[in-house]
C-alpha cells in the first residue's frame, strides 16, 4: 500500500526501541490523580485513549522526582513515594497494549515550585541562585548538598519508572524547570555550576549521567529543551546548539521547544495567533550540528505540513499534545490517508484555562477529553427512537451524531442553507480558520454516522407534528443583538456576524461597539489588515468572557494593535462616527468611516417556546438556552445525544 504520508509513517529507531511512527504525543497532564500523587484508572483512561489513536509513544506528564523542592503545581507524579509503582505499572501496560511506546516525563520545577507552606513548617525555594521574583517569592541558592539529592533522585525515578514497564524516560529541561534555570544565563552562580556554558550545563550532564547508570546502555533518555528562552537576559539559540552538542552522547531524542513558562506563556504553549510549527526553525537549525535524532513540538496538527518537516529533514519526530487532545486519532487517520476526518485544534486555550481555574482536563471541540473513563460505559440504545434536530449549530450537529451513533434514527433540520451556526461567521478570519474547519468535520461525521441533514428547512409546530419525531432537540441558537440607538441603521454600520460578507464596506477608520470576546478578536483581525481601530466597551474591561489563558495573550495583541475606550455606552451614530456618554453623561464623540456592532448574542426564546409542546420529549441545546462557549453547546450536545 503506497501511503500518503510515508515520512510520518515511516518507523524511526530510538534508542533500543523502534517507534512505529513518527507521531508523538507530548506530555500532558491529566490533573485529577490522587493528592498524594499516584495515578488512578482516569488518569490510564486519559493517556490510553492517545495510544489507541495511533501515537508512536505517550508521554506521560508530569513525575516529579524531588516533591520537597520541585512539585511546581497542582496535583503532580510522586515518584519518591513507593505506592507510585502499581498506578505506574498499570500505565504503561495500558499504553503498550496498543502498540505505542510509554514514556514518563521527570520534571523538576526549581525556583517556581510550589512548596509546602503550612504554618511552623520550613518552607525555602531553591533556585540556581538567590534571587527575589517578580511575586516576591524568595529564593535561595540551591546547595550543593540539594543539588546531590536532586541529581540522584532523577536516577531514583528513572528506575523506578524503568521497573513499572516504561519504555522511555523524558528529562525536563526547558520551559524554564530547573534544569534550564541553571543553563540560563540568569544564573549567577560562581561555582562550578555557574559562569561559563560548561558550568550551567554541568547539573544536566550529571541528571543524564545518573538515568543512564540507572538504566542502562540501550533504554531510550529523551530530553525536552527550549531552543530559546525568549526573555530579556535568556539565551539564544547559538547557546542552544552549543548545549545541545554537549548532551547529545548522553541522550537518544532531543525533543525542540522554545520559552519560560513562567515569563513568556503564550511562547512555551502557542495560541491561535502564533503561526503553525513556530518552532521548526529552531529543530532544523539545531539538526544540523547534532547527530541524534530531533523532535519539534508547537502549534502542529496539519499533515501536510508535518510530512513536509521529516521529508525535508527540519526534525525527524513531530509531537504534538493539544492536537491529540481534539482528536487523538489523527495518527491513526494519518497512517491510513483518511486526514480529511482529522478535528484541528483550534488553539484556543481552553484546556489550559480549566486547568488553571477548576483544576479539570477539558477540550473545547471534544466532549470526551477528560472523561476517557467514563466514556467505555456509554451504552447503544436499548430502543431506537426517531430524533428530530432542530438547528445545525455545534450543538445540534454534536446531539445528531452521539444519537445516531448509538443508534437512533435522526433527521437534522438547518433553517440556512449551511450548517454551523454562529461557526460560520469565523471563516474569513485566519487565525480562527481551524474554527470554521470544525463545521464540515462535524458534517462528515454526521455522515458517518447516518444523520440525515436537510437545508433550507425550518422547524414548526407544524413540521414537527408531520414528522412525528419520539425527540425533539431544539438547538436554534441566538442572533446578534442591534442596540435601539439613533442612527443604527446607518450604511456606515455593520454587524460582527456579517463581517465576512460585508468586509469590502469596512472603511480604513473602525469603531468597534462591544468589547466582548467577539468585539476584540474582530477588532484584533481588522488591525491586522492595517485598519485603525478603536474598541468602544460600556463595561469598565473588555473580553472579560474569554478563558483567562486566551484573554492573557488576546489583552497583550489588543495593546499591540488597537486603542481601547472603556466605561462608554454608545448613545448615536451619525455622518461623524460614533457619539457615546459616560457614566456622567458626558458626550464623546470618535471619528468613524465604520461601527462595528459587537454587543452580543440574544436566544431565540420566541422560537424555542412555540416548539416546547410540540414532541413527546423535547431538549433544548446550545446558545438558544443561554449565549455560551463552543465547549458549552458541543458538551451539552454529546450528552444529550447519550440520554435519548
């Protein structure tokens, strides 16, 4: 069989292992293990479903192997506590049952870890040297003796790791841990450790030397690096290629990223902004003066692109994490030339974002991350019903799909002539272009899956009584609200929604009216075509609605881009622009050759309420219930479609 991806699909030795592809997944942790740091059978659902999907190995994220020093954040591996090893065991067997290789990620977070601050308790952060951070924490000088113990911990977890079943063991040495910290430039020490390339790099070549005495000749040691540190007193990538030359006897895979987690986020986890395989510069500049194999990780998922980064030899592994969290069969799709089925990450941090605030592994666009476990239970209909769906929004499309796939017989009604619902308005902007690409995924699977999609078909009382449906599913969605201000109608107005047919009438100076979520990405779009724009928002902060990962990043671009007047409601549009009033009620008035009206979404209610007698059962779905995320109305989606 002739394969339409054969440099992804070929094998590649690692080591003493082979890897049946080139397609890793990247360390990504799954938050919910115990308190006391072992994993459970969540957490083996979580990494098992990546290594069904096709992955060359699985990383698992996140073993900390010096908890008193270095646990950084939340719920983390205890790799010193003995108990570790069944959950550890069990991993691996669930991970190399499907054919993927398991690795573990030994991670230690240096002068960021976050230590036991209990009152009466001694508490000291320990970084390369003294220093005080931005927050205040204070830091000490990691003493040599600390140092030791750390060194042979890395050994200690290495072979425990080896002796639970895993098949390769990642260092973590970049996004600012502590192995980077020392390699920083920032580190000031004046001891062996400190000064020249050599000294900073010394505590890693020991870490790597203490794994391999631990596991010996053949067993694969891959370590993760940032190529560069992307702040102000950080090293470049001639120092990176430099350091990279010096490890690169003591290790089997170099994986390439680039950043400090720490000072530059949006660097070490890329959004929607940041251009695709943003750090194959660095593997292919660093390939060049190494002999070992190279991986590149960062804002990967298109295959295209991949096939080219191993054909032309820029690295010789792509990793790939949010991706496989959409969709963690696209290695599969990729081996057998299926890509069009391939779910693209849309990078849009929501993952993250729970993370940070609920503590909890999520995806936006896929309702089973995180509840891989859960999912094996979803039983097949016991009776098949007749399902009708009203509205081909995300959540309409995701309700048709999870019914049909258990088996009932669905029929989905669109009122347009397309499907996709408020997704189609993101389909002129690029960096939203994966967005607009779930809708014909959704489509296809809808397909797949036997639903059958009728446009141009709107849903009454009337409609519904004809077709005698055991379910109504109501997923109308919302329309753009139009403010009852003077002068609204103006030609110089133009709704958010029809942006993308309506772009060629968007003059050179806009004013955009709503600084929400959608207001700002609009307002980021149009200053990247060269527009002069200026956010107008009632409330005294805008894009409070986006994920507080997705915010940090867009707030930065905003600064960057557009001007921003808040704490203003707009009052009149006239031949001028925009007229708004404080909360003073003084007038202010900004020039416009365009408003841009972004104020938000209202639910069509009207049209819910005329279909809630109209079906046996009726459920409500998505943005008709309350103007929500994607995850909202895809999540409410899935498990509607599990309780028909």
């Amino acid at each position: 069989m002739k394969r339409k991806f054969p440099h992804l699909s070929s094998p590649i030795q690692v080591g003493g292992i082979t890897l049946r592809n080139r397609m890793t997944c990247a360390p990504m942790a799954f938050p919910e293990i115990t308190p006391e740091g072992y994993l459970n059978k969540e957490a083996e659902a979580f990494y098992e479903l990546r290594a069904q999907g096709g992955a060359a190995s699985v990383t698992v994220s996140e073993a900390i192997v010096h908890m008193a020093t270095g646990k950084s954040h939340g719920r983390q591996i205890n790799l010193q506590d003995k108990e570790v090893l069944p959950g550890l065991a069990n991993m691996a067997r669930a991970l190399k049952r499907h054919g993927a290789a398991a690795s573990i990620e030994l991670s230690h977070g240096g002068k960021y870890s976050a230590v036991d601050t209990t009152p009466n308790k001694e508490s000291v952060r320990y970084g390369p040297c003294a220093e005080v951070l931005k927050n205040g924490a204070v830091i000490q000088e990691m003493p040599k003796k600390i140092i030791r113990e750390i060194v042979e911990s890395f050994g200690e977890g290495a072979a425990l790791c080896k002796k639970a079943g895993f098949d390769m063991i990642m260092v973590h040495g970049g996004h600012g841990w502590l192995l980077q910290q020392f390699l920083s430039p920032t580190n000031k020490r004046t001891d062996e450790y400190g000064g020249s390339l050599e000294n900073r790099a010394r505590f890693t070549c020991e870490v790597l030397d203490c794994i391999r005495a631990a596991v010996g000749p053949e067993f694969p040691i891959e370590y993760r690096m940032s190529a560069v540190e992307c702040t102000d007193e950080g090293y470049g990538l001639d120092e990176a290629i430099e350091f990279a030359k010096l490890i690169e006897d003591k290790i089997d895979l170099l994986h390439v990223s680039a950043g400090v987690h720490q000072i530059c986020w949006d660097v070490t986890h890329p959004s929607m902004f940041a251009e695709p395989g943003c750090n194959v510069k660095y593997s292919a500049e660093i390939k060049k003066h190494v002999k070992v194999p190279v991986a590149v990780v960062g804002a990967l998922n298109d295959p295209q692109m991949m096939e080219e980064i191993i054909a032309s030899g820029k690295a010789d592994i792509v990793v790939m994490g949010r991706a496989l969290l959409v969709d963690p069969y696209l290695p599969q799709k990729v081996m057998v030339g299926k890509d069009e089925e391939i779910v693209y990450c849309v990078r849009c941090l929501s993952c993250y974002a729970e993370r940070h605030q609920t503590g909890t592994r999520i995806c936006a666009l896929n309702p089973v991350t995180g509840r891989e476990l859960e999912n094996r239970f979803a039983l097949p209909a016991s009776t098949p019903k007749k399902v009708l769906v009203a509205g081909g929004g995300p959540g309409g499309m995701q309700t048709a799909i999870t019914a049909a796939q258990r088996g009932h017989h669905v029929i989905l009604c669109e009122k347009t002539g397309s499907l996709g619902g408020a997704l189609r308005y993101e389909r002129h902007i690029p960096f939203k272009k994966n967005l607009f690409a779930f809708i014909a995924s959704k489509e296809l699977q809808m397909k797949q899956a036997g639903v059958e999609v009728r446009l141009n078909t709107e849903v009454t009382a009337e409609y519904v009584d004809k077709e005698a449906p055991d379910v109504l599913v109501v997923a109308v969605g919302a329309e753009p609200i139009i403010p009852p201000i003077e002068g609204i109608n103006s030609p110089k107005v133009v709704v958010a929604n029809d942006m993308g047919e309506d772009e060629e009438k968007i003059g050179q100076k806009v004013i955009v009216l709503g600084g929400g979520l959608v207001g700002c990405e609009a307002a980021v779009y149009l200053a990247q075509l060269g527009k002069d724009v200026t956010i107008v928002e009632m409330l005294k902060d805008v894009a409070i609605d986006a994920n507080v990962r997705h915010r940090s990043v867009l707030m930065n671009l905003l600064k960057q881009l557009v001007s921003i007047e808040t704490g203003l409601k707009g009052i009149r549009v006239n031949d001028e622009g925009l007229v708004c009033v404080d909360e003073n009620g003084a007038e202010k008035t900004f020039a416009a050759d365009t408003i841009l009206c972004a104020v938000g979404q209202r639910s069509l209610r009207g049209v819910v309420n005329g279909l809630l007698d109209a079906a046996p059962e009726v459920v409500q779905v998505g943005d008709c219930v309350k103007p929500q995320r994607v995850f909202d109305a895809v999540f409410r989606g899935y498990h509607a479609g599990l309780d028909i």
